[in-house]
C-alpha cells in the first residue's frame, strides 16, 4: 500500500503537469524546471492540487501556480479564490490582510487555475532577530483577534464563504483524529493514552473553547505561509482561513515555533500567561492539544503509506509529537535536548527529495 501510495501520486503528477503546461503556454505563462513542491513527502498529502513555480511570459514576473483537474482539488482551488476576494470586505474586519496579487483564476474544460504574484522577501522569517520575530507574528496573531463575528448579520456574511468551527465541531473533529490513530497504532498503548488524556482535556473545557470562538483564525500559521516584506505581513494559503478558537492560529504557530525556535514558542507562551486571562491562556493550551491531536493522525494514518527510512521517520514522529502533547497536558516545556535529538534524527531519516522540498518551503 506504501508504494501504491507513491506511484499513484506521481502519476497523477506526470499527467497533471502535463495538461498544465499546455493550457499555460496558452494563458503565457510558462513552469519553472524543479518543481520541488510536488516531490518528496507531498504523497502523503491529502488532495491531488499542484503547486508550482512559474513565470509570466510577458515580463518574466515570477508566479505561483495552482492547479487541479480533481474535484476535490478544483473545489479547493476556488473556495481559495472566494476567500481571497471576500475577505479584504469584511465589513467588520478591522484590520487588513494584505495577500499576493491574483493574476488569473479561470475553469476551463475541466482544470480549475489559479495564479498569483510571488512577493519577495528580504529575508526569511527566521531570519529575523528575535525580537522582530515575536513583533510580527503578534500583530499578525492580533489583527486576526481583531476580526471577530459578533452578531447575526456578520454570521449571514460569511455562511457561504467561510468554514466555521465551534466547541462542538472541535470535539468532533478530535474524536476523529483519536480513532485514526487507534485504528492505525493499536499496539502503542502510550499513545493511545496520551490521545484519551488530551480528549478528556478537550472535554472538561468545552466551554472555554466556546467561550473563544468566532474569531478569525488561520489554520496553518506557520512561516512558509507567511512573506514579509517592507514590515507589511502577507498571508498566504487562504484555504486555511476559517471562523473558530481564537487561540487556533497561535496553537498551529507555536507548536511549529517549539521545533524552529524555542525561544520565540516560550516567549509567545509568556506573553499570554502574563498579559491575558487564566481562561485565555486554557484556550491556548486547549488549541495546542488540539492541534497535535491533529497531527498524530495526519502521522498514524501515514504508517500504512511509508516503508524504509519514511516509515522508521513516521513512527518517530509519533513518538517525539506525542511526548510534546503530554508536556502540553501538564504545562510543562519540552526539554531543549529531546527536541534537539528528535531534529537529529528526522535530519538523517529524511530523503534528500524531502530536504529540498522543505529548503523550498523558505523561499516559495
């Protein structure tokens, strides 16, 4: 099943590049030799959508491309498309969003295209001292706070447009992600454990996750999603926007920020324990568990899709994201020397496929 797994992605890949470049050179817009966005571990992925890395004919303008002839992927695509223009007119929005331009959007015989403009960085995110870092992500974590629906008339908005999560709908979707990984590890008793205390958690204060619901909230806040540019933020990946836990972006942020920088996670961890309430700083520990609840099942259901180094890497994922969901449930930080040890051997299970997607992920 791991290697249909693979083949099945890279056919779908070879032919879906292939009906892209044709209707692009059309549109005048031609792919960048390496595409390595749609290598390495990208089969596991739910979704068959590329993309790409192209350029503009015209001017040589350097574009991201997405593309998909799935319904799934083209249904994607154009749920992006509607949240890319509604969102800046959010009458209740008070702060703006500023994203990449869309250059093109068009459904044409069955392939659903979506270009925009590549925005340049001066440097990486990471790149950035640590003070700079914790001064973007924090007005960026603020100006989604700031977009909140607070009466019926901004519920009927975004009915149509906007996912919308809820303390129920969290639940749900935790209870999902525990029995997919009961199906797919039944023999790792500890984490099962882990998943039934996080669940019990989740549980005790659902009223707390109500209680922070209804604010803009970007699913997948995380610096390859992210470019900054002239101290001005720009999202990208608007699929992940939805209504939820207001503390959902922050639990996404700070569970990446606890293996690429530590010290930024404790810093954002601080400020909230300190300048918000006791139940806002539950919230945020809610989310977080939530969050890697979600990915331990993105990795228990990948067990049957990976052999070799993928498959012993897998497996130690669940085992390092597990011990930091147990720290979370306690309050306690992740010791610096488990962190360091998991990243080493990630590093050395990796493919070198994989290590050029993530290079990528810094630039794209």
């Amino acid at each position: 099943m791991a290697t249909d797994a693979k083949k099945e992605w890279d056919a779908y890949r070879t032919n879906e590049l292939t009906r892209v470049r044709t209707r692009l050179t059309k549109l005048g817009y031609s792919l960048s030799p390496n595409q390595v966005h749609v290598s390495g571990e990208r089969f596991l992925m739910s979704g068959k959508k590329l993309v790409l890395v192209g350029t503009r004919l015209s001017d040589t303008k350097r574009v991201i491309i997405k593309a998909s002839s799935d319904a799934n992927g083209a249904k994607e695509i154009e749920s992006e498309h509607q949240l890319r223009v509604t969102l800046p007119h959010l009458p209740f929005a008070y702060q703006s969003f500023p994203a990449p331009e869309e250059l093109l959007f068009e459904k044409h015989d069955g392939l659903t295209v979506a270009i925009t403009g590549f925005i340049p960085e001066e440097k990486r995110f990471l790149e950035y001292p640590l003070r700079k870092q914790f001064v973007l992500a924090l007005k960026e974590l603020k100006a989604q706070e700031a977009t909140h629906t607070v009466a019926y008339g901004h519920d009927r908005i975004i009915r149509h447009i906007f996912e919308k999560a809820d303390a129920k709908s969290y639940l749900a979707d935790f209870s999902s992600f525990a029995h997919d990984i009961d199906t797919n590890t039944p023999k790792n008793a500890s984490l099962q454990e882990t998943i039934k205390n996080a669940a019990t958690f989740l549980i005790n204060h659902v009223k707390t996750i109500e209680q922070y619901c209804g604010f803009l909230t970007h699913t997948d806040f995380v610096p390859h999603n992210l470019r900054v540019t002239q101290e001005q933020v720009y999202l990208l990946d608007h699929t992940s926007f939805r209504f939820g836990n207001k503390y959902e972006s922050w639990a996404r942020f700070l569970n990446y920020m606890l293996l690429y920088n530590q010290p930024l996670e404790q810093t954002l961890v601080e400020y909230v324990r300190e300048n918000r309430t006791p139940e806002e700083y539950l919230s945020l520990r809610l989310m977080r568990a939530f969050k890697l609840g979600q990915l331990l099942a993105y990795y228990a259901r990948s067990l049957t899709r990976t052999t070799g180094d993928l498959h012993t890497l897998t497996q130690a994922r669940l085992d390092f994201w597990a011990e930091v969901l147990d720290a979370i449930l306690v309050d306690e930080p992740v010791s610096p020397e488990t962190i360091e040890n998991y990243k080493t051997r990630r590093d050395a299970l990796r493919s070198e496929e994989e290590k050029a997607r993530q290079r990528e992920f810094a630039q794209v």
